[in-house]
C-alpha cells in the first residue's frame, strides 16, 4: 500500500482524544513548547501530534503519574528562546529545529549541515554511530538531552523561478535555515535572511524572501502554496536533511526519579519510527498539494545534490571545521556513517 501523510497520521492516532492533567491529577507535568501549528489529533503538522502522543504515553505508561502540555505555535515562548530556556531549566521540554541554537553552541549547527546527510537512513544511524555519541554527550554537557531522534528531509518553495541548481541562487533572496546552508547559498550567488520557519509565509507575500528552505512538513504546515509559483521537492534526493529532536531540560531530568527518567527515554525512542514514516510522508504530500495550487514541480537527482555538495564542501563544512576541534570531530565522525 502507498504510504500517504494521512495514512500515516490516521494510523498512529489510535489513541482517544488529547488528554489534559491538571496538577492535582499528576505528580509531575512537563510542558513541551515548539513553534509549529497545532494539529486536530488526526491529520495536521506530524510534529504537534508526536508531542501530543508523547504527552498520551507518558501519562498511560504512568499511571497518571506523569502528564505533559504541549504548545503549539510559540503559545508559550518564542521560537529563538527556547533553547537557551532549556539550557537554564525554564523549559521542560521542546521540539525545535537544533540548528536555532547555532548562535550559541555553534556545535549544533551540523544538524542542519548542507548534503551532509543525504538519506533518512544515514540521519538515523547516527544515534548509535560515534557522531551520536559525541553529538549527544555534547548536548548533555550543554544541558539538554534528546529524547526523540527526528530527521526532516527538506525542499524550496519559491515566488517566482525555480530553485533546482546552484547556478539558480545568484540574485535570489533566500532563506536557507542554518549559518552553514547560507554559507552555500551565498557561494552559488545568494542573499541570504535569516529567520524561522513560521515567519517564511509573510516574508515571501511582502517579496522580502524569494525562496525559503525548509522541512516538506513546514512547506505543508505554513501553506507556502499560496504563495509559490515553484516546489524543489525533497523526496527521493535532497542536499537539506535537518536533525529536529523533540529534547527536554538535563537539570529538569536530573530531578525526577529513575523510574520517570526512564520512561521518557522509551516514549521517546518508540515514536522514532513515527517521526520518520510521518516525514517522509510528507516528502511525497508536499508535492502533490503544491501542484493542486498550481505550482511547478522540480525534483534533484544525484548529480545536482552532489554539485551543491562540492560548493558545500569548500564553503560550509570548512567553516565549520575551522570553529573548534569539537565542530572538526563532529564533522569527521559525520562523514564516517554510510549513506
């Protein structure tokens, strides 16, 4: 059977309606923040619903003990605040694009590196290869944990003409996502703007913005459709795969006891696969619902992916090597898992 965003998102909400705790009913609640639309607990952005069955999870696996409250669109903080709030203990919990923490922890910016990752095979894998270990033992030493391994895969929505090869950027307002991708992009002829997903929609009406990157998920979520003329797909190949993990606080965690520790580590790692069937879902839905809107559709094959990776290579993975010998080892040990 042809896997669709909707079988995907109707399969794994088998559970009832969206369970709400109070803390009189719940010892302990967690409060998860991120910034994309909330979902209506069947169809909708997969990321708002993986939070929810995290919450519905945590909360029956517990007896109650345990509830979480999710967050969607910025309700609770703003996106670029989350991290940091983590880091300090004022958040619980976020699912949040890793690379927004690059400001901060340059480290971080790997998950979003561009054509480094170039499967959801190899993304996934890198949880128990040696750049996972590395990757998270970093994060923990920073005060965060990730909880869930997400792996986005990404494509353009563009205004006008089409963003498929890197002789296409020159000229172009683009938004690329990460320090590192716009590093690439300034190198194909690109100007560059930095700025969140969920700011892409009035940035592209307002002819700020010509092209934005972006997750298939994002490209759905903020109805970029409405404005695009073009769609780059990532289905199939794509030179944008971004580490997106649903984390929590490492001084929040260190609190609670072993026995709730643990079970959000196995909620956690059981909607893995989730995440990873609902994206790639995606990957194909995007498509489809921006040719309905009129879009042209373009999709890369290996050797457009592999011509961005030759300008990634020289601009964006040097720079990031030469931050630290921390970034240089991630990279290395990156470049070590099999694609």
């Amino acid at each position: 059977m042809t896997l669709t965003r909707r079988h995907v998102l109707a399969g794994s909400i088998a559970a009832p309606a969206l369970l709400k705790f109070s803390s009189a009913q719940a010892a302990t609640t967690l409060k998860i923040s991120h910034q994309f639309p909330g979902s209506n607990g069947k169809d909708g952005d997969f990321r708002d619903i993986l939070c929810h069955r995290f919450a519905q999870e945590l909360a029956a696996k517990s007896s109650g003990e345990m509830a979480a409250q999710v967050y969607a669109g910025s309700s609770l903080m703003k996106v670029n605040s989350q991290v940091s709030s983590l880091r300090k203990g004022a958040l619980d919990m976020s699912l949040v694009p890793i690379s927004y923490a690059g400001g901060e922890m340059p480290e971080v910016n790997i998950g979003l590196m561009p054509a480094l990752v170039s499967s959801y095979k190899q993304g996934l894998a890198w949880k128990q290869a040696a750049v996972g270990k590395e990757f998270s033992k970093f994060l923990n030493d920073k005060g965060i944990m990730i909880v869930t391994w997400i792996w986005q895969a990404g494509g353009v929505a563009s205004r006008s003409a089409p963003l498929v090869n890197p002789e296409d950027a020159k000229g172009m307002k683009i938004r690329g996502g990460s320090r590192e991708m716009d590093l690439m992009l300034q190198a194909a002829g690109a100007a560059v703007l930095s700025l969140p997903s969920n700011e892409l929609y009035a940035a592209m009406q307002t002819g700020a913005c010509d092209a934005g990157l972006t997750s298939s998920t994002s490209l759905i979520s903020f109805k970029l459709e409405e404005i695009a003329k073009h769609l780059t797909t990532g289905r199939g190949k794509s030179y944008w795969y971004m580490l997106e993990p649903l984390i929590i606080s490492k001084s929040v965690f260190d609190a609670l006891p072993k026995k709730q520790q643990d079970l959000i580590m196995e909620v956690g790692e059981g909607l893995e696969a989730y995440g990873r069937d609902a994206a790639m879902a995606d990957d194909e839905a995007v498509a489809k619902i921006y040719e309905k809107a009129g879009a042209k559709i373009h999709d890369l094959d290996e050797t457009i992916v592999e011509k961005w990776r030759k300008i990634a290579r020289e601009t964006a993975w040097n720079d990031y090597a030469g931050k630290n010998s921390g970034s240089a080892k991630l990279l290395q040990l990156a470049e070590a898992v099999p694609a």
